[in-house]
C-alpha cells in the first residue's frame, strides 16, 4: 500500500512542478519535448521513492 500512500502522490507533485517550470522558464523548447521531460521526470521520481521509503511504514 506504500505504492499509494508515497508514491503516487509524489509523481503527481513532480509532473505538476516540472511542467510548471518547464512552462514558465523555458518556452524555446517544443511542447512534445516537454512532455518528455515530464514523463521521464515522473518515472524516475516514482522508482526512486518506490525504493527509498520503508516497506514495513504500516507497523510503526
């Protein structure tokens, strides 16, 4: 359940940071180019929190 309780929640926040940034900072950059970056950024994001937050969080 940790999948839900960390992970989600923390690739929601960055495609919604990063294609803020991207909007705002760098607009010389293709729309289709940008999505990539945000999808990359999320999938990166989640199999980085996937593996950093505890498994056994629902004991404590």
């Amino acid at each position: 359940m940790r999948i839900f309780k960390f992970v989600i929640p923390i690739m929601l926040i960055v495609a919604w940071a990063s294609w803020a940034i991207l909007n705002r900072n760098h607009t010389d950059v293709p729309e289709e180019t940008r999505i990539y970056i945000t999808i990359g950024a999320v999938i990166v994001s989640g199999i980085i929190s996937y593996f950093l937050f505890p498994k056994n969080e629902e004991e404590r």
